[in-house]
C-alpha cells in the first residue's frame, strides 16, 4: 500500500505542471513532507510555534503571514530529508540547467539520481535531449525567464554555465545595501545570476558548476572570485577542480568542476585518483575498419559503410580544404606560430573538440595515409570521444551535432565527480540556519 508520504510526493514534485505555485503552494509542500518524517514536536520546534499553531496550518485553518513565509520555507527545506521515494526512478533528485544534450545527466542518473526538472533553450540540443532522455516534465527553455517557485525542490542542481565577464562597475552602495547575499548586485544580467537566484530560493544540498579552465584567469581573476564569494555567500563550502578528460578518453579537454554543499562535509576531490591519463587512444574511438564495426541500428550506414567497411567518404576533407589547411599551418609554423591543424593517429590522444568543430574540423583530423586527405570524425566518433555510449541516439544534422558534442562535457569526468559527491548527500540534516522571525505566526 502506498503512503500518503510516497503518493504526495511524486505528485507535486515531479508534474511540473506550469500552473503558478506560489509560496504557501511551496510551504504547503514542504510541511506536510517535513510532517511525514519529522514529529510535531520537531517541526514546531524548528519552526517556532506551538503545535497548535502548526495543526491550524496543517489542516488549513490558517496560515502564516507572508513576510514570515520565506524564513519558514528555508527552515522546512532543511527538514526534507535526503530525497528517497520508491516512485522516483532515483534515490536523489536533481536539476539540470544548460542542459544541452544531458551529458551532466548522464552521470547523476547513473549514481542513482532523478531528473526533475530540465533548462535548455537550444531547440535542436531539445531534439537531442527529448531523444535520450525519458522525462516526466518538459524541456524549458530560456532560464532566465523561469520563475523559481516553477521550479521543483531538488536535492543537487547541476549548470554547466555559459562563462561571461560580470560588470559590477555602476553598483551603487544603496543598491548592495540590504541585500543578504552579494551575488544580486555583482552578477546581475549573467546566467551566473540565474543559477545563483536558484540556489537562494531552493537550497539544494550540492550543486555540481561546470565551465572552461580559463574560467579561473578570465578577466584576470575577477570572474572566478565573485562567483566563489558568491556561492560562499549563499552559504555553500565550495570545492573545485580543473580536470582533464584526458583520464578517461582520448582527448585533451581541461574544465573546471565547481562542488557546493550546503552541510559542512568531508568533500574531497582527491578521495579517488584519477586514472593516469592517455590509457585510452584514438583507436579505442574511432570506427574500425577491420570488419568488427558494431552496427546501430539508429545510425544505420549514416557515418560508416558497413559492407565496404569504411568510414563514409563525405567525412574526408576536400582537397581545396585540406590545402587551405595545410599552407595556412605552413605560414604560420614558418613564423614560429604553432596554430594549425591537429593530425591525429591511432595512437594519439586529440586536442579539445570544440563547438566549431563543424566548420573545418581542423582541430582534430584523422590521418588516412600518405595518399589520401584526412577526415574529420564523424558524430558518432565524437560522442565516443566525450564518452557517450553507443546507444545514445544523434537525431539532428551533423553540424548540429558537431556543436553539440563540442559544447557537452565528458561524461566519465562527471561521473567520477558525481561518485566522490554521491555519500556526502547522505549526510544528516543539520539544524536550521536562519534565525526565525518571531511575532509572525498567526
Ligand atoms: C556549455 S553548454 C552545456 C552543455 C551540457 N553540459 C551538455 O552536456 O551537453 C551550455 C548550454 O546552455 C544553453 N543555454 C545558454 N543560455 C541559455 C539560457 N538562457 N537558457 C537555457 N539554456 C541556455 C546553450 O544552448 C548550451 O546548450
């Protein structure tokens, strides 16, 4: 038999339906759940009311003022425990902002969580997304125009967040003054902002933050310290690291992961080495030509001939295009200047595949022997080399998935973040933070 805990749930966290919740919808939320796995006694006290109080706004007889209702709603938050419901395809849930093709997801789904709400305003990295990804809720789009209390209580968000400078020239004193978290005033205008107005309102226990290396000395430091400040504002003992995909698959990619738990935790980036890089070469991605090439179904012949067992001929680069590559290498090695294009063997580990990677491919090309031009990987090659599995399905254009595959994230470099975060969300709900304000209970 289901509980009233396991039927109330679901319902309200998982419809996503886009009907205004408002904050007594949240409250209301929140404490018939802390109710289900705290005592009265708790709850009044966390709350601090009397019980009786408490009763009268559990059945509805009355409610508390609104200018209490968002001190009482962090308390409650506090309450929920680690999230654990047999109805949920997960243990834990989470969002999943910046989506794109769900790299990110990839990893947390497989540590045990559920997906419960998604961001992406990317209509073809949507196609993606809808095509491997089983959802109960829609895509949203833009994440600056979503409304927080649209957005369902999670335990862990995950952003892996466009980087731009924040101007914070022109904030005036009057502005900062009585605001309790910084970030308002010094990431305005940002998608940083966006993610940070999330974390206020719905206090998840981590988030994981993912970006480029250079996050670290864009604008010569100053980008990284006011998103630091800004979490550590917001009350989150911050973690990060830089790490290479190059543990993990043959390619060079370094992006920094930015943890945040909202408990003191021993978090540890180093608690599981990292396999030595370079195990893993170009051979292990590319299609192979010696007849074991496994055939997709949902590829069909698109980027390999499975009976001339070769890799389709529109992926080796024309001979205008090679030659332009080539004397633009030649002019500037003749300089001194080491850009050029990126040749790659069977042995080699490839250079970072980038979201242009459509236009010439030059990054990373594959070489085909002295009497014929290289190619660009095909799709299918580049989300090997990101980690992707085999049955994750490419239902756009290649451009599009060139970009998409460039844009995304390694998933085993996730995942080993998300196996060292996965026990500390196990951590006991400490006690509440913020001081309640008192006089305010009806
Ligand atoms: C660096 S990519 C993240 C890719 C993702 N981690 C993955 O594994 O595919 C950033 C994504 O944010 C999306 N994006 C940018 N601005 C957005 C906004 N305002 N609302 C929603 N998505 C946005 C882009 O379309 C892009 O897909």
């Amino acid at each position: 038999m289901r509980t009233w805990c396991q039927t109330f749930y679901p319902a309200n966290m998982k419809s996503n339906n886009l009907a205004k919740r408002t904050e007594y919808d949240v409250f209301n939320e929140r404490l018939s759940l802390a109710l289900c796995h705290r005592t009265k006694a708790e709850v009044s006290a966390i709350l601090g009311v009397n019980p009786r109080t408490l009763r009268r706004w559990e059945v509805r007889q009355s409610r508390p003022e609104y200018h209490a209702l968002d001190a009482y709603n962090r308390n409650l938050q506090r309450l929920l425990p680690f999230s654990q419901n047999e109805n949920d395809s997960g243990s834990f849930r989470f969002i999943d902002l910046f989506a794109g093709i769900g790299g990110i997801r990839a990893a947390f789904e497989e540590i045990g969580g559920a997906c419960v709400f998604t961001s992406e305003w990317d209509s073809y990295a949507q196609k993606t997304y809808a095509e491997n990804w089983s959802n109960s809720h829609r895509i949203e789009g833009d994440i600056t125009k979503i409304d927080v209390l649209d957005i369902p209580d999670h335990d862990v968000l995950l952003a892996g967040f466009p980087c731009q400078p924040f101007s914070i020239a022109g904030v005036s004193k009057k502005n900062a003054l009585g605001r309790a978290h910084g970030f308002h005033d010094e990431t305005q205008g940002t998608l940083f902002f966006d993610v940070c107005r999330i974390i206020e309102a719905k206090e998840p226990r981590a988030f994981l933050l993912e970006n480029v290396k250079n996050l670290v000395s864009h604008d010569k430091g100053k980008t990284f310290s006011v998103i630091k400040r800004s979490l550590e504002d917001l009350g989150y003992n911050i973690y990060y690291r830089v790490i290479d995909g190059a543990h993990f698959v043959p390619q060079h990619r370094e992006r920094i992961m930015i943890v945040g738990f909202r408990e003191q935790v021993a978090f540890d980036f180093e608690a599981q080495s990292l396999p030595a890089k370079g195990q893993r070469t170009m051979k292990d991605i590319l299609h192979k030509t010696d007849g074991s090439e496994p055939r997709l179904d949902h590829d069909g012949e698109r980027f390999f001939d499975h009976k001339k067992n070769r890799v389709q001929p529109k992926y080796t680069l024309t001979d205008k295009l090679w030659e332009y590559l080539y004397n633009y290498a030649e002019k500037h090695r003749a300089k001194g200047n080491g850009f050029g294009y990126g040749l790659v063997y069977p042995d080699s580990v490839a250079r970072t595949l980038s979201a242009r990677y459509y236009k010439d491919g030059s990054e990373i090309l594959v070489y085909q022997g002295a009497r014929k031009n290289p190619r660009r990987l095909t799709p299918r090659e580049c989300a090997r080399l990101m980690g992707f599995p085999d049955s994750f399905r490419i239902p756009v254009s290649d451009t599009r998935a060139y970009k998409q595959f460039g844009n995304s994230v390694v998933v085993d470099v996730v995942r080993h973040v998300a196996k060292a975060m996965r026990p500390m969300l196990e951590v006991e709900v400490l006690q509440p933070e913020l001081p309640l304000r008192r006089g305010t209970n009806t």
